[in-house]
C-alpha cells in the first residue's frame, strides 16, 4: 500500500524550470541533523537498479534524457548544453556511469541556446513512492562543478517548490570539502530563506567514491553517506502540502551542471575539464 512502481509516458513528463534549487542561503535554524546508522531497512526488497555493466548509452529502458531549457537557457543560470544520447556526455564505461562536462560548443544542435559548455541530465522511467535509495558515485574536482543526485514529483505541470523536491545530494567545486543535503517545499524553500537541510562537512570528497542514501517514509525523509545518515526532516502530521508534499511518486534525476548561481558563485575553471560525475549503481529498495 505504501509503495509502487511505474514507467511514465515521456510525453506526460514536464519538469519546472527550476530545476534543482540553489541551497545556497544558510538552511534554517530548526534544521535536524542526526547521527544515525543507514541501510537497507528490514523487510525492503530491491525493486529496481542499475549496477551499469553494460558498454554504450545508459540504458534507454530504464533512463530519458532532459534537454527541454537547452534553446531558452536552464535556470539558476547554468551554463551548460545538456545533449541528448550523446557518448561524449554519458557513457557506460568500465562498469561505471559517466556524466561528462566539456568545454565545447555544439553549434550543430538545432536546440543549441549559445552554451560553452556540455554535460547530459538523466531522468529515470522508472518512479516510486516511498522507499531507501542507495548511489554510489565519485564526484568530480573543479571549480564551478555542481553534480546532484535528487528526485521530483513525476507529474504532469510541476509547481516548484510546491509539489517539493528531495536533494540526496549536492557538491559544488567552491565550496570542496561539503556535501548538501537538502529538501524544498511551498514552506520551506531557498526563496524564503526557510529551505530545510544541511551542510555536511567531508573533507577530500571529490574525487573519492562514497555511498549516498535516501530513506523516504510517509513519515520522515534521511538522507547520509557512506552508511549514517545526518539529516532527517520529519512530516509534521497536520496535512499540510506547504509542508509536506511528498507522497507522490518521484523519479530520480542524475546530471552534472556547470557555473550558475550556486555552482558558478565564485566562477568556472574550465581548464581543469573535462570533468566527470560517476556513478557504480543505483538501487532502490521499497516495503512490499
């Protein structure tokens, strides 16, 4: 009862122009960290994964690609050009995932909108309501990268923030030594300064592989590394979606941007590119 999976219709799929939110601002005060140990819950069942053995493109079964603010320009004021099934900028290689950004323009692509640079942004088919998400992933050094591994409503005319976001996780190269942890509601949101979440201090983490997870319930959101979670963000139980949007299916999104707001806050080097963002598995595990 508290948990299915589908495929969705492409077609039926639009995500807002907010992508992801910029977390920048201090999250609020009343924020809850804990120390907690992570896995697997007891009882969960592996209900979908991608372990990427397979070489060429991710599998066109289980991902889409996200180009739909390539022409018009993404928001936060990223920089990139996402490509569509593009080797260059995704690519199963070694057993591993690999999200690349490039400083190149791609002057041939009719949905080209000016962009220096390339990178893809993956959307699962695959959605789920509840459950324990677990990726693996190596996130790459340089300033102005911002990889993320977050999830949004998979529905028809998203509402940002309203219909909520959950960020397991967000780098960016200028601020190197920290992981955000974040979610973003009517309520609480980067816009009002009231976004829940929080900064994680991990030092070296570029560059290095760790285990990022999410446990989603009806009644709490966890998200942590490398087997504890840090932060936890309780549904407060008034019935209230300002507060507490999450009981709809999500889709998972993957993708590398470059620059913008947050990620290009104190520039871009792109002399240290190509950078990559990647990924060993995902895999999410729900109650039957």
């Amino acid at each position: 009862m508290l948990s299915f999976v589908k495929l969705i219709p492409l077609a039926a799929l639009i995500l807002p122009m907010v992508a992801y939110a910029d977390p920048s601002v201090k999250p609020a005060a009343d924020t809850l960290t804990i120390d907690q140990a992570s896995g697997v819950p007891s009882g969960y069942k592996l209900t979908w994964s991608d372990e990427f053995t397979t070489p060429g493109l991710p599998d066109a079964k289980l991902w889409r690609y996200d180009t739909q603010a390539n022409k018009r320009g993404w928001a936060n004021h990223e920089a990139q050009y996402y490509a569509d099934a593009r080797p260059e900028n995704s690519r199963i290689e070694d057993g591993h995932l690999i999200i690349e950004a490039r400083r190149e323009d791609l002057k041939d692509k009719a949905d080209w909108g000016g962009q220096h640079y390339s990178s893809a942004r993956l959307l699962s088919k695959t959605t789920y309501t509840y459950g324990y998400v677990e990726v693996r992933a190596q996130l790459p050094c340089g300033l102005g990268t911002w990889p993320a591994i977050w999830q949004l409503p998979a529905m028809d005319n998203m509402r940002w923030p309203d219909d909520g976001e959950i960020d397991i996780m967000e780098y960016v190269g200028w601020d190197k030594d920290v992981i955000y942890h974040t979610v973003h509601t009517g309520a609480y949101n980067h816009v009002k300064g009231t976004q829940k979440g929080i900064l994680k201090a991990m030092p070296a983490v570029c560059g290095q592989w760790h285990t990022y997870s999410l446990l989603w319930t009806p009644d709490v959101i966890k998200e942590g590394i490398d087997g504890r979670f840090f932060f936890e963000f309780r549904n407060d139980g008034k019935g209230d979606t300002a507060s507490w949007p999450f009981n709809r299916a999500h889709m998972l999104i993957l993708n590398l941007a470059v620059g913008g707001d947050f990620g290009g806050k104190t520039g871009v080097d792109d002399t240290t590119m190509p950078w990559q963002f990647k990924i060993d598995y995902v895999r999410v595990y729900q109650k039957p």
